[in-house]
C-alpha cells in the first residue's frame, strides 16, 4: 500500500485509542486503589456521625456531607487527570504521539474521556454510600448531576494547569481548588461566579448560606470556567515541543 493510500487517524479515533490506553494505565497504577481509601472517609464519617450524632437535622447533615464530597472531588480530579496529564508530557511519551499526522488536542481528549468518568464514579458511590448510611435513602438526582458536571469543571481545570506547570501540575491544582476555588465560594456574589464549588453546591440544591445564584447561573458558571481552564490547556498544548 502506498503512502498515499494509508489513511490518517480520524480524531475521534485518535482519543477513543488515547483513552484506551489511559484506563490501561490506571488499572495497573495505584492512583485507582487510593483515591477509593481516600473516598470511604465519607462514608466512615456518616457512619460515625449516624452512630454518635443523636437526633441531627437531615437537611444539615445531607450540606454538610455534600460539601464533604466536593472536597474529595477537588482531590480525585488533580490525582486522576492533573498527574496523567503532567506524567505524558514530562516523561516525553507524547513525543511519539504529537510526531504523527493527530490532533494534539485528542491527547488531552482521551485522557479526560477515560478519567472523568472515573472520578464523577468514584464520589457519587461514596456520596450514595454516605446518604443511604445518613438517611437510609439514596441522594436526589440533582445532588448527582452536580457531582458529574463537577467532576468534568474540575478536571477541565487540573488538564489548564497540568499544561501550564507539568511538573508540579497535580498539587498546583489542588493548592488552586483548596486555597483559591473555595475561599472565592463564600464570598460576595460577583466573585462566587469563578469558584466551581459554589456551583456545584448550588447544582446540589444543598447549598451554605454563603452560596448565592440559580441553578442555571451556576450551570452557565461551571461551563464557562471548566470552559476557560480547558481552553487554556488545548492552547497550551498546541506549543509544547514535540
């Protein structure tokens, strides 16, 4: 067969192969195995609080674990993706990928294809876990949904910064969600809009009494900054060395 003749990797099957591999990665890294430890201590903590805690309110219990799990959800994101991310373009093995006729940008693609699941998979069986031990029923629908698109704000975030700073791209991005994201969550409504945990929680429909906005300004809030961070990562990509 001439060169001609050879056919070029549709992009779509460029990511669905780049994701392929991701999910092969996982299984035999330890990054799996640990951020389930790390996603059972809601589950313990409504187990303790169901235990000890007396008569509490539902409604004040189900905020506080929700906010639980956003948190575990800003620590699964970076571990999942930031550090995939970071792992491919400091190791050099996209090198290989980037030298051939693919769009640059399926690289980040597949990774988020096989990973964002993953991680949304991850907290919402700790957060079903953690209602069903609170409440003996499982969580509402829209708690749910937040999470997912949750999962993919912050992961848009962790690939941002991942381009941006390789080497230190998975605690950049949790130093961003813990000391910058939330902070900017509880203060006054215009800066709440860039906070992807404000969003969430207003999503949930359990939100603080911090937490301003509807469910579609915070829908509209999740888009545009995943929307923002994710650009900035296929930029950033597009002028890495080969």
């Amino acid at each position: 067969m001439s060169t001609s003749d050879r056919k070029i990797p549709s992009a779509l099957a460029s990511t669905t192969t780049m994701a392929g591999l991701t999910w092969k990665r996982l299984l035999r890294g330890r990054a799996l195995w640990v951020s389930c430890l790390i996603a059972a201590l809601p589950v313990l903590y409504a187990a303790a609080r169901r235990r000890f805690g007396g008569d509490s309110d539902p409604s004040e219990m189900g905020a506080e674990l929700f906010t639980f799990q956003v948190l575990i959800l800003a620590l699964l994101a970076p571990m999942f993706v930031g550090a995939s991310i970071a792992e491919e373009i400091e190791e050099r093995t996209t090198t290989y990928l980037w030298s051939r006729p693919l769009p640059r940008w399926s690289v980040l693609a597949g990774k988020l294809l096989a990973l964002v699941p993953v991680t949304a998979a991850i907290v919402l069986a700790s957060w079903m876990a953690s209602a069903w031990l609170s409440w003996s029923a499982l969580p509402p629908t829209r708690t749910i949904l937040a999470i997912g698109g949750g999962a993919l704000a912050m992961s848009m975030v962790a690939t941002g910064i991942a381009t941006l700073a390789p080497k230190h791209g998975m605690a950049l991005t949790i130093v961003y969600m813990l000391f910058f994201d939330f902070p900017i969550g509880v203060l006054p409504a215009t800066f709440q809009e860039l906070s992807i945990g404000h969003h969430v929680r207003v999503l949930s429909g359990l939100r603080t009494p911090f937490d301003a906005g509807t469910p579609l300004s915070a829908t509209i809030g999740l888009i545009v900054v995943g929307g923002l961070w994710g650009l900035i990562g296929a930029l950033r990509v597009r002028r890495l060395e080969a």
